[in-house]
C-alpha cells in the first residue's frame, strides 16, 4: 500500500496530475478538444482511468459537461485551449450559469500576455472573458494554487448552487514537474435551519385555507418530500419549467407548468399562503411583471441573492429545499380543503387549449411521443416551438427529466447536451429533441455521437423557418425577414455522418420510429414535419 502511495504521488507534468486529481474525486468522464497549448492536460487522462469525449467544437463540449452534469447529478467537465478555445465555450457557460448547472471548465492560457504580442491563441483578458459567464474564473499559477482552486470549485458545487466556474492554468505552469494532489478533504456545509423557523413555517401552512406552493428546479433532489408535504397539506402546486416532475402527472392538486399563463395570475391571488421553494421566480418563469400574489409569501432559496429579487416575499428563509422538506415533515401537518380538484382539471384543460391554438398541431404530436417512450426517458430539448408546447402539456412522471436552455436561451443546446446526457445514463432512454435551425448550430457533434455508439433519437422538427421569430413578428406588425434559411437534406445529412435517419409519414411510424431509435447501435435522426399532426 506504502509503494503505491509512493508512485502515485511521484513527480509527474502538472497537465497530468490534474487528471489523476479529478479521477480521485470522481470524475469519470470529461469532454473537450485537445491543442497545442492544452495538450499536457492529456498526458494523464488514459492513465488515470477517465473516459474522455471528443467535441467537434468547443460549443458542443460545454453542452455536453451541462447536459452530462444535468444526468449524473456530478460535475461536468471539461478541457479547452487558450483563446478561441475558451471563446467558443462561453455559450454553454452562460447557459449553465442561467440553469444553475455545475460545470468546471479547465483551460490553459498564455505565461504572459501583456509586454509580448502577437502569440497563437492571444487575447487581452480571458480571465475576465469567462468571469462574465462563471461564478468566478480564477488563474492558477502553481500546482498549489491549481489544486486548491479545483477542490473549492468541487466542494462549492457540493455545497451551494450549481453554477459554472473557470480555472485557467499558464502552459508553462501545465508542462512543469509537480507533486500529486493531495488527499481529498470531505465538507458538506449548507445553511442552517433554525427550530423555531421550521416551526413557524408549519403553523403558518396549517393555519392557511388556501395554501399554494410553487417548486421550481431547486426542489428537484427531494421532490418525494415536497409531494408528501403537498398532500399532507392539501395544497395546490404549481412547478416552474425546471421543477416539472416534482408533482406525479396528473396529481389532482397540481396546476401542472403553466406558471406563465398569464391568467394563472388570478388563481395565484386566490391563495391565502404561498410558499415559493427553489425558484428565481425569473422572467422566464412568469413573463409577466407580477406574480399575483395577495396573501403572505414565504420564499425559500439556497442562493441569498434569489432571497432579495424583484419578488421578495413577507419571510425568506435561506436553506437547502430537501433540508426544510425533511424539517417541516417531523410536524404534524394539517389538511386544509379549500381547493377543488374539479377547478384545478378545468384550469389545466384550459391552458392546454391556448398553448395548442397559439402553435397549433404540435400538442397531439407531444401525446403521441408520451405515450410511445419509456417512463424514465432522459429528454434534452432546444429553442424551438415543438419545445416551447411541451413544456406546459407535457406532463412528466419524473422530476429532472427534461432539460431546455431556459434563461441564457441558448440554439444548439439539445443535441451535444444530449450526447452528454446519455453518457452519464448508458442503458437509459435519452432523447434530444431540436428545430430545424437550431439543430444546425451543432449539428457536427453528430460525429461524437456516432462514435459513442449512443442509441439517441434525434427529433428534428421542421417547420422550414424561424417560426417563433416570424410569428413575434408580426404580432409586432413588422413585416416578416430574414426568418427563412436554406435547409438541408437533415436526413442526407445524418447518414453522411454514419447515423441512421428517418422521415416518418403518420402517427404509427413516428411512435415505430422513435421505439427503434432506443434500440438502436448509433444514432437515429427522425425529421418531423407539421404535416404529422394532420395525420393524427
């Protein structure tokens, strides 16, 4: 044991103690491209025992970390090159920042930028580049210095909320001798609960006629507990886009993801209580200014900066949402009976009316996909309308099942994020589901997933336009531009890449299409089309 301990912690380049360093903390996978200037950071991968995934751009590893780190419940990963390299993942770290996803991007940089000009790769900051995007972007200038910073990325990702961050090590500093990191140090830390706060929140629920519960994406991880508390309670629910699964499909209390129909602002009004718990309660949650509250709100974030936005409610509590959960469920909770399922079914059917007449077709086609895949299928979506439908008539069985670009708003999320979706959940159904346009943000990382042999249905719908754009449009009275591209072949185009592709013509086909592509030995891209609702 003394020998091995002694190899393991002999001197080796820093690059590649590095690898070995988040192989003992459990990073299993990372994804990346490899360059000159970051090319000692691939010296220990092999070695250490880390699976590594080749990118065709740098865009496309970022989504994949996220999409990767979304599925695992574990940090993604990722290597770049200084410069460009950096540039081209600053996308996916803005959009991690938006979705609260723990990305750790690992890149090298210049020894010195600033007397000596004109070098490959040089840019003036990029340091403060990927500031911009990351909860912070710090330079390590020593092993030391890289092995901290790395361990206090991993023990904030564990300990706070998930949000990107940045670490850039100098070439030199990469190439140079260094010791093994040290052991690493275990640390859970979240904000404390208080008896007496728990204790208030319990009689302040059993007290209410009307309790309303909102649950976004931070009550994901105890989503048990909140629909044990929910039904103990009697209270009505509504879950944000990120927080759909929490409630089972169909619960007789739950108002379902339609948090931004703007109407629900006078069912919210109705609530006598309202507890808001894992939710920036953002404009991309509500689209509207207000959320329609009369009575007392009580909000309840891990992230104090959430605590004190534009909704700031009459009691703000800063705790992990499992650790109120688990608290509030040693009370005896009362139930209250003061919503009606009847109402509730009514508001919902209502809702999935509008959100059918403003994008037509698309609804039927999203019950046709249910009904088809596996209950525990991993679904990653992109910009596009057939997504935008989804999110609110979609019911999920599942809580952290389905993940859309909400907040940056990234195109070209849903198929790199896919591919590393499902190699965190080998075996498992993963499904990417993309527009025509967007799709052709990313469409080269169709090479990675036929490389990885992943069985991913790719769900292109084609509408042959930015139909979201020119519908805004012209509800805007501007004369509909620029929103019509050429398109390819998509079909031609997959199996160019040695992917497998379809164009199903009916209901039966797509639901045989998409059942096929799980079973598959590569990728599958199945092109849609409007006319499938009309076969329906």
């Amino acid at each position: 044991m003394a020998e091995k301990s002694a190899d393991f912690r002999a001197m080796a380049p820093l690059g590649a103690q590095i690898s070995h360093m988040l192989k003992a903390r459990g990073i299993e996978v990372i994804f990346g491209i490899p360059g000159v200037h970051n090319q000692e950071m691939y010296r220990g991968i092999e070695e250490a025992g880390i699976t590594h995934v080749l990118a065709r751009h740098e865009q496309g590893a970022g989504f994949m970390a996220d999409g990767y780190a979304r599925a695992s419940g574990r940090p993604g990963v990722a290597y770049v090159i200084t410069g460009p390299g950096l540039c081209n993942i600053l996308t996916p770290l803005g959009q991690a920042w938006s979705d609260s996803v723990p990305v750790l991007v690992l890149s090298s940089c210049l020894d010195e930028a600033a007397a000596q000009q004109g070098q490959l790769h040089q840019m003036r900051d990029q340091r403060a580049a990927a500031a911009c995007v990351c909860e912070w972007s710090e330079e390590a200038r020593d092993a030391t210095s890289a092995y901290r910073l790395i361990d206090r990325a991993l023990t904030e990702f564990a300990t706070q909320r998930g949000r990107p961050r940045h670490i850039q090590v100098p070439i030199a500093v990469l190439e140079g001798l260094a010791e093994a990191a040290p052991d690493a140090v275990s640390l859970a830390r979240t904000p404390a609960l208080t008896t007496e706060g728990v204790a208030e929140i319990a009689t302040a629920l059993n007290h209410s006629k009307k309790p309303l519960i909102i649950l976004g994406g931070g009550a994901v991880k105890s989503a048990a507990d909140w629909r044990e508390i929910a039904t103990r309670l009697g209270a009505a629910t509504f879950t944000t886009y990120a927080g759909r699964g929490i409630m089972a499909a169909g619960a007789p209390l739950d108002f379902g993801a339609y948090l931004a129909r703007p109407d629900s602002a006078s069912v919210i009004a109705e609530a006598d209580l309202l507890l808001v718990v894992g939710s920036e309660l953002s404009q991309n949650d509500l689209w509207r200014a207000e959320l329609g509250h009369r009575a007392p709100l009580i909000r309840v974030d891990i992230d104090a900066r959430v605590l004190g936005g534009a909704v700031a409610g009459s009691q703000r509590i800063l705790a992990d949402a499992g650790a109120l959960a688990r608290a509030l469920l040693e009370h005896d909770l009362t139930r209250s009976a003061g919503w009606r399922p009847e109402e509730i079914t009514s508001a919902r059917a209502r809702w999935r009316a509008e959100s059918d007449a403003e994008r037509p077709g698309i609804a039927s086609i999203c019950d046709l996909l249910r009904a088809a895949l596996p209950e525990d299928t991993m679904i990653y979506s992109d910009m596009t309308q057939f997504a935008y439908v989804a999110q609110e008539v979609w019911p999920m069985e599942r809580p952290g099942h389905w993940h859309h670009p909400t907040g940056f708003g990234t195109l070209g999320y849903a198929l790199p994020a896919a591919i590393g979706g499902a190699m965190a959940r080998r075996g498992k159904p993963t499904v990417c589901i993309a527009g025509d346009y967007g799709f052709q943000y990313t469409v080269q990382e169709l090479g990675t997933a036929v490389e990885q042999g992943l069985p991913l249905p790719i769900l292109i719908w084609d509408n042959t336009k930015l139909k979201e754009i020119e519908d805004s449009m012209v509800r805007a009275q501007i004369a509909p531009n620029a929103v019509k591209a050429h398109n390819p072949d998509f079909c031609a185009l997959a199996r160019a890449y040695g992917a497998h592709a379809v164009a199903p013509q009916s209901a039966a086909e797509l639901q045989e299409a998409v059942l096929a592509a799980l079973r598959a030995d590569r990728p599958t891209l199945i092109h849609m089309t409007p006319v499938l609702s009309a076969q329906d």
